[in-house]
C-alpha cells in the first residue's frame, strides 16, 4: 500500500497549494455558480489481495458534503459504511478448514487422524467518518458536461466483527484417505475462544481473537472517477475506491495452509498455529466500485 500513500500525499499537496493561491487563472475566474454538493453513493466491495479472508463480496454506501474552493479542488465531509459477511465456501475451496496427519498405528493397525471444523460468523463491518479530498483533472467551467478526478479519503473507522464460532471434529481413517466414507468421527466439540475441553483433551488454546471484536481503527481510500454534468443542479458519477484499513481481526484460513505444508495436521500443531487458526491480524485492503449521484446547490 505504499504508493496508495504516496498518491494519497500528492493530492493533499495539490490540494494545498490550489487552496492558497490568491492569484492565477483559477482564482482569477468566476467562481461556479453552484459550489457545494450533498451525495450519495454506494455500490460492491471487495477484498483485495492474497490471503485476505475468507470472505464474499460485500457493499458500501456512503453520504457527503463537498464544497469546490476553485475549479480543481473540492473538500469535505463524508460518512460511510462497508460490510463484509463470512463465506463458508470460501472456506470450503481448498478444503482450507480440513488437516490430515499420519500414518500412525495402534493395535488396530495403520490410521490418519483429520481435523474438519465448520466455521460461523466474523462478519466485518466499517462505518467510517472521512474528509473528502477531490482533485479535478482538467479545471471545471460552467457548462462542463463530465469531468475526471482523482479523491483522497482519509479516515477514522469504527471496526466490529462478530463472533467466530466453530464445530470440531477429530477423525480417523483405517483405509482410504480419498474416501469421504472411510472417515470416522472420534469426537466432536465446540472450537470457540479458550474452549476448556479442547485444551484438556488436545492441549489446545483455540484463540481468544475468535470473539468479537469492536475498536477505533483508521485508513484512507484513494482512486479515480469522473462525474456527468458536474456543474448542473443534479449530476452522476462512477468512481473506483481502493481501501486499507489499519490491522483488524479477521478470518484468514488461507494462511494457515503454508506452501509445503498444505493441510498438514502435524505440521499445524508443531508450528503453534492451531491455537490461532482460523484468525489472522493484519491491514484489510479493498476495493470498491461506487455509483453515486450529487445535489449541487
């Protein structure tokens, strides 16, 4: 995300400087007639890059007030909410929720053991509160019937995600591992937060990060978009927002199938993974595509 910030620089320093201008072409013109705008906007999110949850494509809506200081710049206030819901299919792609381990023998003769848990919850949600930094490519005048841009949003967010709860199950396989019908259920249990019979029975300590979460975290959305009729008392626009979010808790269960360790039951108990499986705490970027329309008075 490091060039998210560097672009997210360049038009707060563009910003700045167009607003200080006292002299020049832009100050120099009649100001628009129509220089402040209420919007609504709200279109699909996603989740952008690898290991990023477990997660479905989610939505957003957002409202605003901008005000235009000259022909290029407009700045103001914005407030937004985002929501991701956990995708069990995800999950399930990879088999990302199941670990095998073995061979081992007992008096009965060679097994595998498996580890299957069933995931719920770790929905995410943002509602954020943003100043809204947009720069117009190409200076607008009266009658200007579209107009590209590029915004900076940077903000403070209320994260919450709901509580991950999961059914175990430990199993074991006498014949074929590649046989869903030669899996036999040994146990079942609850894999929630600091679960007590999963730590007396298996010396696992399921991970306190599965309960819910709520906190103050912060960010910024940068992107491009252009507007229709941006000078007219109603216009439209279509822009992209590329998100990150400081580090929150989410479901991840791609990260614990490692390159060489793919589903490895072993090699996830050795690591110490499993005690934090299925959770990971990391930035959160996305992607989001936003239709919207403005009021300009």
């Amino acid at each position: 995300m490091r060039n998210s910030f560097f672009l997210a620089g360049l038009v707060l320093i563009f910003a700045h400087t167009l607003k200080a201008q006292d002299e020049g072409t832009i100050v120099k013109r009649d100001r628009i007639e129509r220089d402040k705008s209420i919007y609504l906007a709200l279109g699909p999110s996603f989740t952008l890059g690898k290991n990023i949850g477990d997660y479905s494509a989610g939505f957003s809506i957002e409202a605003g007030l901008t005000k235009r200081m000259n022909r290029i710049f407009s700045i103001g206030p914005s407030l937004s909410f985002v929501r991701f819901d956990y995708d069990p299919a995800v999950t399930e792609a990879g088999n990302k929720n199941t670990f095998i381990g073995g061979p081992f023998t007992d008096q009965t003769g060679t097994y595998y053991e498996g580890l299957y848990i069933e995931l719920t919850g770790g929905d995410i949600s943002l509602t954020s509160l943003a100043v809204n930094l947009k720069l117009n490519i190409v200076p607008i005048k009266d009658n200007t019937k579209f107009s590209f841009y590029a915004f900076a949003k940077p903000f403070v967010a209320y994260s919450t995600r709901s509580e991950v709860i999961g059914d175990g199950y430990y199993l074991r396989n006498y014949d074929d591992i590649e046989n869903a019908d030669d899996w036999i259920t040994y146990d079942e249990f609850d894999w929630t937060a600091g679960n007590a019979y999963v730590k007396s029975e298996y010396n696992i300590d399921v991970s306190q990060d599965m309960k819910k979460e709520s906190k103050v975290t912060g960010g910024i959305y940068i992107g491009p978009g252009v507007e229709l009729f941006p000078t007219r008392p109603f216009s439209a626009f279509l822009q992209v927002a590329i998100g990150y979010t400081f580090p929150i808790t989410y479901v991840s269960t791609e990260y614990y199938n490692k390159e060489g360790s793919e589903n490895n039951l072993q090699t996830i108990i050795i690591n110490g993974d499993i005690e934090k499986y299925p959770m990971l705490k990391k930035g959160f970027p996305s992607i989001g595509v936003q239709f919207g329309a403005s009021y300009n008075f």
